[in-house]
C-alpha cells in the first residue's frame, strides 16, 4: 500500500464520519461572508499579504475559498487545532509547519493600507520567528 492509498483511505473515512456525524472542526464558530464579498475583500487583501510574505524572498500567494477551507476556517477548533501543524507531508509543503492565522474582522475597512499591514505585521514577525525556530 502506498502513500497516496492511504490518505484515500482516510478521506472516505473522514467523509463517512462527517455524514454520521454532522460537525467537524467543533463545528461553525464564524459565518462567511457572501462569495462575490470575500472574492473582493480578497483581492484588496492578497497584495498585501504577498508583500508582506515576499519581504525576505519573493513569493506568490494562492486564494481558495472552497468549502473545505471555509469550514476550517471558520470553525469553533481552529485556533486549537492550526497550532498543532501539518497532518501529512502534502500539507507540509503547502504551508509549511503550520498555518499562518491571521486575526481580521471580516468587516474591516480593507481600503485603509497602512492599518491593516500594521495589525498584521506582528503577526507575520511571530510566525517567521516560530518557522526559523
């Protein structure tokens, strides 16, 4: 058996157990914005977010708001479970240890720049901190 039988082996489970239960991640904690909102906040935001990535090296940033993310995303579990890092080396090279969370009202004025790119440096300084450690 290989690697990639195995993860297909734990999604149908995954799944199986989704439909049984209902909830995942502690279930929703956070409602999502209307689409066409989150696919204009996200174009205001990615430049910023890549310019902050991309101080040290240059780098390009990938959106997804699938259905899978959003749960995640918006889940009761996700400040809990996004500090525990990557289930499988897949994830590693797609977010490294862990993912970066980034704490912003979904409601916040994306227009004004330097506010944002204030509150989100820390955090970006905090994750580079915890990456090279």
């Amino acid at each position: 058996m290989n690697s990639l039988e195995v993860i297909e082996m734990a999604s149908e489970y995954i799944e199986n157990k989704i439909k049984e239960y209902g909830a995942v991640f502690g279930g929703q904690n956070v409602e999502s914005l209307a689409k066409e909102d989150r696919m204009k906040k996200a174009a205001q935001l990615m430049p910023l977010l890549r310019g902050m990535c991309s101080s040290e090296d240059r780098m390009i940033g990938h959106f997804s708001d699938s259905d899978v993310v959003l749960q995640y995303i918006n889940s009761h579990d996700l400040k809990r479970l996004a500090p525990m890092g990557t289930s499988c080396p897949d994830h590693f090279l797609r977010t490294k240890i862990q993912p970066l969370v980034l704490d912003l009202d979904k409601n916040a004025d994306i227009t004004a720049t330097d506010d944002i790119v204030k509150k989100l440096e820390p955090a970006f300084a905090q994750y580079r901190k915890e990456y090279s450690a």
